[in-house]
C-alpha cells in the first residue's frame, strides 16, 4: 500500500511542475504590457516605470517564475493591484462558496440520476425508458448559461420564488443558504444527473444480466431486494468512480454558473479576475485548480485500489 | 406528531425568512458593473471606486447636474484678486467616521497626501498647488503657482473626499483603500472581493437625517443582463450601466424607472499623425468625418439612447461651439476633399477597433458609411489591453470608438488628449495654437471667458481633426420605480441624500 502511494505521489509531482509552467506562460502570453494595464491607461510613463519595478516585469522570465513560485510555496499569492487584498486569503473566503455549490449539484444530480437511471433500466425499451432518454440528452446538451438566465427569469424574475443571484453562507442563514442556491445547483448539476442516470442505466442493465441475479431471483427474493441489494449496491462502484471523476467537469460548470449567478466562488473570481487582468489572482487560482485536480485524481486512485481487492492481490 | 411539528416549524421558518427580507425595507442595493479598485481617493482609478466612495464619504464640494459647484464640507469658498489663493471655510460640526474631528489640519494632510504619496493618481490634476495652509482651525488656503481654472472642479471629484489623518496613521496609506475612513454619511464595514461591498449608516453624522437607508450593499455583477435580471426580481434596487439597447424594453416595465443621466464625456476616432500616407492630411481625415452620419451610428447602435456630436464636449455643454455645428452626411463633399488632397482611390484606411461588442457595431457602421465615399476601410479588431500597447508604441492608423469616460469639468476631457503634452495625445498631434489655447483655458478664471476659450479649442480640433468626435455616452441607470429622490452629480454619480422607498 505505501510503495503504490508513494509511487503516485512521485508521478504527481512532474504533473505539478508542469502545471506550474503552464499557467505561468499562459499569462506570459496573454496580450499587452500589465504594467499598461494595470496603470489604467492614465497613467504617465513614470508611473508605469515603477510598476514594472515593483511587479518585477523588468527581470527575465526564468527569474518571474522563481519568484512567483518560491512565493507560493511560502504561502504568499500576492497582492490584487486591484483592491490591494492579498489573494491568499480571497481564495480562501471563496472555496467554501463554490464547495458548497458542488456538493449541492453532486446531490441533485445523485437524487435525480441514480433513480432515473434505475427506472430506465428496469423499463427498458418502454415508455419510462425514451422518457428518461430525451431527459439525459437534453441535460447533456442545454448550456449551463441558458439554462441559468431561463430558471432566473421564471423562478427570480417571474415567480418572485428564488433570489436571482447571490450567495449566503449556510452557516449564517441555512434556509436563504438553500434559497441562493437552488437555481445553481439545478444547473451545474443537471448535466451531471443525465451523466449519473445513462451511467446507472448501462452499469444496471449489465448487472440485471449476471448470473447471480438469476440466481437471487429463482430464490424466491422480493424484486425490491434483488433490485436494491443484489444489482445497484454493485452497480454503484463505477457510479462512484464517475461521480469523483466528474470533478472536473464541476469546476469548470462553476465558472459559468457562478458568473450567471453571481455567486462569488472560485468561478466567478477567475472570470472577474480576467476581466480586471488580475493576472497573479488567475494564476493562483489556475494553479490550485490544477493541484485540487491532480489529489482528486490521486484519492480516486487510492480508493480504487482499497476498493479493488484484485489490485491489492497483484502488488 | 413530531413530524407534523417539524413540518409546520420549516414552514413558518420559511414564511418568516420571506417576510424578513420583505421586511428589511433598510438597506438599499445598489448593483455595479466592476469590482472597484482601491477605495481610496488618492490612489483610486476607476469610475466604479467613485461611485462606491460617492455614497460612503462627502467631499470639500460637489457639482450638481448642471455642473454648478455645491458647498458639502467646504461651507464657501473665495479666490484671492490674483488668483492664487483660494481660501475655503470648512463646516464646522463634521467628523470623521473614527470620530477624528474634521478640520483644516485634516484637509491640510489629505491634499498634500494627494500631492506627494509617491503612488497618487491625483498629483498631476492639482499640480498647480504650491502649498496648503491652515491658519484657522476651520479655515484652509491653497495657494497656487498660476490662476487655475480647474482646481474646483478637482475639489468636486477623488481630490476633494479627505481621509481621517489617524486612520491613515493606523493603517498606513498603502492599505488604507481597503478600509476607507472619510467624513461622510455611511462608513466601510465589510468588502468581499467580486461580491460586495457594504456600508453603514453613521447614526451621529451631521446631516445624518436626511439619509433613510441603514445600510447600502454594493452587488458586483459585471454581466449586463444578470445586472438587470436581478433588478427584474426585485433583489437589488438600482443598477448602473443599463446596455442602451435594452432600454426599450425595460422602460416596458412599470415597477422599473430608467434614467439616462448625461454625463460630459465622449467617444471618438483617434488617428495617428506620426504616420505617414493619407491620413497626414487634415482634408482626408476631414473626408473621413464627412462620410459619417453620426446620427444613424446613434440610432443603429445605441437604439438612439445615447448623443451624437462633433466636438470634445456634448452639444448640450455651454463649452460646445455652436459655430461649429455637426456636419450632415455629405458624400460627395467628401470626395471632393479627397480629390483636393490628391490621394489615390479607393484611400486605404485601417481602423485599430478594441474588441467590445459595442464599439465593434459602431466600427462596422463607419466602415460601411465611408466605404461609399472613396475609402477601402478595414477594421482590425483586438482585445483592448492590446490596443494600449499598439497605440502606445505608435503602432496604428486610427484607433476608436475610445475615449474619457465622466468629467465634470472640459480641462478633464480636452487637455489630456489635445495638447502636445497630454498624456492621452495618442494622435501625436502637436499645435503651438492649440497649446496655447489649452493652456488659456487652464489660468483663465473668469468663467464667460473662459467658455470662448474653449469655444477656439473645439473650432481648431474641427479643423485640424486630430480625432473624429462621434458620441457621447449618459450613465444610464435603472432603479425600482419605489426609489425616490435620486439626484446625481453633474458627473453622473448617485447621490443618496433624501432618498427614500415608498411602501
């Protein structure tokens, strides 16, 4: 078991190091001078001359990225130049935010996928079966931001239901808590809960066919038993590996729900943080992305290997 | 039983929590288009910073919307018969939200912070000050190198809102943007950066009555049409920059008021002198304008919201000179000035346009409008941040729709742009007359002649067309139709005092 993890650690660490690289020349690449910018376009050819100094524009890229590094690595995001916050502590106040706002679309899309898919499956080829079909492809297919501006004007706009953005932490109010981010987690998780429910469908279907649920049914089991007990309590391992593997696809449906929403998470921050041209805040966030990333994919990895007891057998 | 409880429990929670927010008639939201900067005058450089610091804090004076200056913490105000010293009487019952008392050793600090902190972006609009003085405890003198025509109008805008000296002491002017400490009616109590920004009625202020509002909650929302759904629901109560070619639509609605606030600023057509090949020419940029209807521009891409006109300042300004009205579209009288300056046609011509929906609308128009008088116009459309660079290094033909945003005085929209020193004359346009007029503008105090002057200023601009002037923007805002009392400053900033919500 150690020698697995530390051989994944050791491969997530090139991965880091090239993410690193990345992110910084991405921004190297992105037009115009920053110190320009950041002077907003006013400011007099002095100005910027002490801006370049003070953000060590003027020093060769290799030293930038030693700088910008050995800064993390002490804990030290910089400065927004914008709003003189340091960013460390902006991102911190905006990971509970857009955590919430997750965990809240993976149980959608868990309440309606899982169900769905097991309808489907059970129907398959009826009428509940297309049914749910047209659901997943439409789930699939709606973009995140239409879908948003439509569930805003009917539910904010319209109805007067749901606020039609913001966010309030659960801790301070849990039922306005609930309230701002109903209409969020509807649309960052639907396309997540017509992946969960084609996922259940299929793994359902495979296992409604195996031996061993011939062999609980001729026992004489309920069908409820034999549903629930014998086929989807197997059927949910690879509807766990696809609900940790979505991860990604949930940070990135944030930065477009958060911007709809107006929900000030990690989303919206690098989108505003683009706008402004907040280039160390981008980078920061770029950068814990792709770290939050890989650990997911290193926890994926480990709770496959605990998971799996064949693996264990071959070390 | 206890099920049934529980449920009527969560159901009265949910009614209340309803009422609750239908009950909070006390705060007033306010939802923004961008994240401030630095809420700190001196350091400050966005339009959004001021209207955010406009609400918390009161400056020496302000202008109303026909830019007439209005007494705030400077009770009055008299120039010496030379013009080089102006003495200001402060009000005598104000004090800072840390409860420092608001005097002229206060004003003394903050002007010459704004003078001197080596990061201020205010240095250069009061270079002209010499020294500050505070001989009574109310009472400052600013004196002046030359007459400057201009001063007030600073005093008016960032210049003019003081910070508390102790604040600053405490928390060093580099960090004091982010815990603003002014004399005004509502102090800094919480910023979440990209969400809000919320402040606090200060219950002692002196004028603290005419204030109804508890709180004010700043919302960022930098998309236009979230911005307006939220004011749709009813979850804030103004918003800013309502998209002009949604107004149509919004002034549908009954529970919503639009409000275009005109606003001295405008958009325009830089061309750059330095290069060579047709453009060199005053009558080929002059054909250029010619070929334009401006009006159409206006009516196309801004649904006619916004105002079409030829000059650095709007048609509406006493600065604008009426002997030099705005040209009608006249085709034929454009290439009868193209044949004058003796170009080869079809004139090739490339627009450097900053990638902005807007703006890219009003680049096609002009390319298809001159295309028709004798020009091959071609736009190249790049991210703003690179246009900077491109213009900064020369590198370009004609650079625009672009320009100042809010002034509330001409100097701010005219020096920079038009006078060889300017630090926005990207058009390299370099004119003894010019500068002379310019400069005239800035010592002459009487404020008649002051107006003729600048009257020069915009018939020589027409002449040599160093840049086409095509529209000026109103700050358009929309608020809940239960908002009274809104004014604005003759910048187009909100002003909150008397404002109240019917019930």
């Amino acid at each position: 078991m150690l020698r697995f993890l530390a051989n994944r650690v050791l491969v997530a660490i090139p991965t880091l190091i090239l993410i690193s690289i990345i992110v910084f020349s991405l921004q190297q690449l992105l037009p115009g001078d920053p110190a320009l910018i950041i002077g907003g376009g006013e400011a007099s050819p002095e100005v910027i001359a002490a801006i370049r100094e003070e953000y060590g524009f003027n020093d060769p890229l290799v030293i930038q990225y030693f700088h910008w590094i050995g800064d993390i690595f002490r804990g030290d995001f910089g400065v927004s130049y914008r709003t003189r916050q340091p960013i460390g502590p902006m991102i911190l106040d905006k990971i509970p935010v857009t955590v919430t706002l997750g965990a809240a679309a993976m149980l959608f899309s868990l309440v309606i996928g899982i169900p769905l898919g097991i309808l489907a499956a059970l129907g398959k080829g009826k009428g509940w079966d297309h049914v749910v079909t047209v659901f997943a492809m439409s789930g699939i297919s709606i973009p995140n931001f239409w879908l948003g501006i439509m569930l805003i004007l009917l539910f904010a706009v319209k109805l007067r239901w749901l606020p039609a953005g913001g966010f309030v932490p659960f801790t301070e109010d849990p039922i306005g808590c609930l309230r701002s981010i109903a209409m969020p987690a509807v649309v960052l998780g639907t396309a997540l809960a017509a992946a969960m429910m084609r996922h259940t469908r299929s793994a359902m279907l495979n296992i409604l066919q195996q031996d061993y649920v011939r062999t609980a049914r001729s026992k004489g089991l309920a069908e409820r038993v034999v549903i629930v007990r014998h086929a989807f309590l197997n059927a949910l391992v690879p509807i766990i590996t696809l609900a940790t593997l979505q991860f990604g696809t949930l940070l990135a449906g944030a930065v477009l729900t958060e911007q709809v929403f107006s929900i000030p998470g990690l989303g919206k921050m690098v989108v505003d943080s683009v706008f402004n041209r907040e280039y160390q805040a981008v980078q920061a966030v770029t950068l814990l992305s792709g770290v939050a990333f890989v650990a997911m994919n290193l926890l994926a990895d480990i709770l496959y290997f605990w998971a799996n007891p064949k693996l264990r057998a071959n070390r | 039983m206890t099920n049934a409880l529980l449920s009527r429990t969560a159901l009265a929670a949910i009614f209340l929590a309803g009422f609750s927010a239908a009950g909070s008639a006390q705060d007033l939201s306010i939802a923004l288009a961008d994240d401030p900067d630095a809420l700190d005058p001196v350091t400050n450089r966005t339009h959004v910073g001021i209207t955010v610091m406009g609400v918390m804090c009161d400056g020496l004076l302000t202008t109303d919307e026909d830019l007439n200056f209005v007494p705030v913490l400077a009770e009055s105000w008299s120039w010496s018969d030379d013009g080089l010293a102006l003495t200001m009487n402060l009000r005598q019952d104000v004090t800072f939200q840390d409860g420092t008392p608001f005097n002229a050793d206060a004003v003394k600090a903050g002007l010459e912070r704004a003078l001197n902190q080596p990061d201020s972006q205010r240095a250069a609009d009061i270079s002209s000050i010499s020294s500050v003085e505070a001989p009574g405890e109310y009472e400052v003198v600013v004196n002046v190198s030359e007459p400057s025509a201009q001063l007030l109008s600073k005093f008016a805008e960032r210049v003019g809102i003081i910070f508390s000296p102790t604040a600053i002491e405490e928390t060093g002017a580099a960090d004091i943007g982010a815990a603003p400490v002014c004399a005004g009616p509502y102090a800094f109590d919480e910023r979440v950066a990209q969400d809000r920004i919320v402040v606090k009625k200060v219950e002692d202020y002196w004028n603290a009555d005419a204030y109804a509002f508890d709180t004010v909650t700043f919302r960022v929302m930098p998309d236009d049409s979230v911005r307006l759904a939220n004011l749709q629901s009813g979850d804030v109560d103004i918003m800013e920059k309502l998209d002009p070619s949604n107004v149509d639509v919004v002034e549908q609605d009954p529970n919503i008021t639009v409000e275009p606030v005109a606003v001295m600023n405008n958009q325009a057509l830089m061309y750059n002198l330095e290069q060579d090949g047709p453009f060199a020419s005053a009558d080929v940029r002059n054909a250029f304008e010619l070929s334009l209807d401006r009006n159409a521009i206006n009516q196309v891409a801004f649904g006619g919201r916004y105002l079409a006109g030829n000059q650095v300042t709007p048609p509406n300004s006493q600065y604008y000179d009426p002997a030099t009205p705005m040209p009608e579209r006249d085709v034929e009288g454009a290439k009868a000035l193209l044949e004058q300056a003796g170009v080869e046609m079809p004139v090739e011509f490339e627009i450097l346009v900053p990638n902005r929906p807007l703006s890219v609308r009003v680049a096609q128009m002009m390319q298809a409008m001159s295309q028709e008088a004798g020009f091959a116009t071609e736009l190249n459309v790049v991210d703003f941040a690179t246009t900077l660079q491109m213009t900064e290094d020369g590198n370009f033909t004609a650079w625009g729709p672009i320009g100042p945003q809010f002034a509330n005085d001409p100097d701010a929209v005219a020096f920079q742009v038009l006078h060889s020193t300017g630090s926005r004359n990207l058009s390299r346009y370099y004119s003894d007359e010019m500068d002379a007029l310019l400069e005239e503008t800035r010592t002459q105090t009487d404020p008649a002649e002051r107006v003729e002057v600048f009257h020069k200023v915009a018939a020589l601009a027409a002449a040599d067309e160093p840049v086409t002037y095509l529209y000026h923007m109103p700050q358009i805002y929309a608020y809940d139709s239960a908002i009274e009392g809104l004014t604005y400053t003759g910048d187009g900033f909100l002003r909150l005092v008397d404002v109240t919500r019917a019930e």
